[in-house]
C-alpha cells in the first residue's frame, strides 16, 4: 500500500510527527531500493503535496536514515518534478506559499523542493549514488524535469555538466536534448563547448568498430 502511495497527507504527516516515522522510513527505504519508476513517481507526488509534509519527511529521513536515502529519494522521486507544476498548479503552489502575518505571500519556485534538500546536505550534488550517477545526471536524463529544476541543479555543482552519465555515456546536455529538453541543453553546454567534439568522437569509434565488424 505504501508504495502505490496509499497514504494521505495527513496520515503520513502523523506517523512521521511521531515515534512510528521509523516505519515510514523503512518502508521509503524499501521502495527506493525496490521499487519502480511508476512507485518513485506516485512516492514523489505524494511528498511534495505540501511545504509542511515535505519538511518533515526530510527531517525524519535525516534522523532515522541519513543523507544516503535523502540523496536517492532527491534522485528517483523529487527531480523529475516541479514546484509549480502546471498539472498540479492548484494544489502545489497554495501548499508551498509561505505567508507572513502582515507580509505578502512568498510565492513558491519551481525548484523549491531541490533547495530544501540542498541546505540540509550542500554536498548532496557532488555525491554519486551506488550506480555512479549524479544528481544531474538524473535531472537531465528525466523526461518530465523542469528547465529551472535541472538549472538548479546544474549551478549547484557546475562540473557536473563535463561528467558522463555511467549508464547510458552520455553527457548531461546531450541526456536533456534527448529528452526534449533544448533550452537546458543549450545551456549546460554552455558550460564546455567542448564537449560537442568528446560526443562525436565516441560517436564515430562506435562507427568504426560497427563497419569493422
């Protein structure tokens, strides 16, 4: 039940206030290591409902768990979305303000969620996880991710952007092409230009080898 996300806001903000959010976290852990891409979406979209739920489930994951399961729950669950998110505008954004007395509302950024993990583990985007990738590698390499989102990311450790994606070889601008994503492409490019000629040198290897044969 828990993976397919059938927890409330609420109910999940209760265990998580109280001594059972051990639970909740093993099971977050369970699902990290177990489940599917479909499991870490529901999962994303379930904690991010709110500014207050989602603070306190990365409290309770640093309490309990640590900044291994943060960094994967950032990685599988969080990147591939956006704060104001136009198919959940409605809920998100009056969830995430934050309202002073006497104050204007402080509207929400898109990567809201990115920079709460991010003052709580600084170093979070410099970390691989067990398979060697990065953090940028999964914003860029996911199809549904923000321009601001992968931006983010992308300044927070900018030598990111010249490290190849161990999984599929690429690099994350050419991960954020293939999946649509230009302007941050163009972007992160930016960063080293000369990464246009590393590219199609593997390219052509690849050729090569293939005629050979």
């Amino acid at each position: 039940d828990f993976a397919q996300g059938a927890y409330s806001g609420y109910k999940s903000k209760a265990v998580l206030e109280r001594e059972t959010k051990g639970i909740f976290i093993q099971a977050t852990d369970f699902l990290i290591e177990f489940g599917t891409q479909g499991d870490w979406d529901k999962f994303g979209k379930h904690i991010t409902r709110s500014l207050n739920l989602f603070s306190i489930f990365i409290d309770a994951v640093m309490s309990v768990s640590g900044q291994g399961l943060l960094r994967d729950v950032l990685n599988k669950c969080l990147l591939q979305y956006s704060i104001i998110d136009p198919d959940h505008r409605r809920i998100l954004i009056p969830s995430w303000t934050v309202r002073q007395p006497n104050e204007p509302a402080i509207l929400p950024t898109p990567s809201l969620h990115f920079q709460k993990v991010l003052e709580l583990i600084p170093g979070v985007v410099q970390t691989v996880d067990k398979d060697k990738r990065l953090p940028l590698h999964y914003a860029a390499g996911s199809a549904t991710a923000s321009y601001e989102v992968i931006m983010e990311v992308f300044k927070a450790y900018k030598h990111a952007a010249s490290i190849r994606d161990p999984m599929t070889g690429l690099f994350p601008f050419q991960l954020a092409a293939s999946n649509g994503n230009v302007e941050a492409a163009h972007n992160l490019l930016l960063a080293n230009p000369n990464l246009v000629s590393s590219g199609i040198n593997i390219h052509d290897k690849k050729r090569k080898r293939s005629s050979s044969t």
